[in-house]
C-alpha cells in the first residue's frame, strides 16, 4: 500500500482531515471532545463526526451493524454496510466541509475497516482498500491519531462504563487481538499518516501530543 493524500496533491492546503482509530475502548471520544474544544477555543471553523453514522442514513445502517441480535450478517455484508456508511457520510458532510475549508475531525474511517473488515473479517485489505478509494474518490486524512490501549484493557472500560457489549465489542478475544495487530500493521504502511499514541497515558498528555501534530499541519 502507497502512502498517498490525494488532496494534498490537487493543492488544497487551508482544509485539514484528521481522524482517530484504535481498538474498542482506547479512548478516542474523550481526545475527539478534547481536540475540538480546543479548536473551537482557537476559532477555527471544526466539524466532528464519527463512523459509522455521522448522516441519518448513516445512524440507520450504525443500529444494523452494531444490533447484537443480528448476528447472522455475513463478513462481506458488513462490510459493504460500512461502506454504505461511508459513501453517504463522505459527500454529504466531510467533503463539503473540506471544500469549505474546515477542519473535520471523524471518529473512525477507511482504517477501521482495513483493520476490522479487512483482516479479522478475513475479507482481505487489497479489496477493501479498493473498494473505500472508490466510494471515497480516494480521500484519505491527512492525519491519523491511532491510540494504542491493549484491546483487553479497552474492552474492560467498555464493560465499565455500558450495560451490554454491542455486535462488535462482543466478539471473541481473538477477533480483537486480530483488529488491534492489524492497526499496528497499519501503522507501519503509512508513517508518515498515522501517529501512534500511547492510550493509557493520562487523557490530558495524550491531547498535547495531539496538539502538537494538529498545529504543526494547521501552521
């Protein structure tokens, strides 16, 4: 896989894309509140959204996916809900406000499927990569914050802070150990895109290691 940003090659350089990915439970609502409050304080014009969902189409195809009571949904089915998801959530909120300008921050996006899909899924990251930079237009973030938290420790605050695992968490350890090795593997295709941060460290370290990437791009 080629590490590529295809907006930064047709020269738009004032929007930013940035998301955040890792295992259940790493913590990525709590940096994705943290970050865009501090952007808000700093006036600029942000936008956070998380996938799946993010549209109202895209909330409906969210309560499919993670519906514990559906558990017969194939591997390829899922995936192309995902992808559904996202097709609907890159042209009807993130490109227009990265045409627009903005700032947008998403929870989850091509990554989580390459990991979750891709690999414990067993669908294989070469179709899947090729499916999300069709649906996309090959939009990928300009950066990638990937909190590193042991996937049973990221499940343990899960089990702590909800009555019941959705479809997802709920899976076998071994599900999880595939999702989290893959990121990792994720993490080496594209260094340049991914900055890898260590999860349990304290909320507010973890948010000035963010910062510190978000203002380097942000000039």
């Amino acid at each position: 896989m080629a590490e590529i940003n295809q907006r930064a090659k047709g020269g738009k350089t004032k929007s930013l894309f940035i998301t955040f990915e890792g295992v259940e439970g790493s913590g990525k609502t709590t940096q994705i509140n943290m970050l865009h409050a501090h952007l808000l304080r700093m006036n600029v014009d942000v936008v956070a959204t998380q996938e799946p969902g993010g549209t109202r189409i895209g909330e409906e195809i969210r309560r499919i996916i993670l519906d514990p009571s559906f558990k017969e949904i194939h591997p390829m089915t899922e995936t192309i809900l995902y992808a559904a998801d996202r097709a609907q959530h890159v042209y009807e909120v993130i490109k227009p406000a990265l045409d627009a300008g903005k700032v947008v921050i998403c929870d989850r996006f091509v990554d989580s499927t390459l990991a979750y899909q891709g690999v414990a899924r067993r669908i294989g990251m070469e179709g899947v990569q090729n499916l999300n930079e069709w649906i996309t237009d090959d939009l990928y973030p300009d950066l990638t914050f990937l909190l590193e938290v042991p996937y049973r420790v990221g499940l343990k605050r899960v089990q702590e802070r909800k009555a019941a695992f959705d479809r997802l968490e709920g899976e076998a350890s071994s599900f999880h150990e595939q999702v989290q090795e893959a990121y990792r593997t994720l993490a080496k295709f594209f260094p340049l895109r991914i900055k890898v941060l260590n999860g349990e460290d304290k909320p507010e370290n973890i948010h000035h290691a963010v910062m510190q990437e978000v203002n380097r791009l942000l000039g």
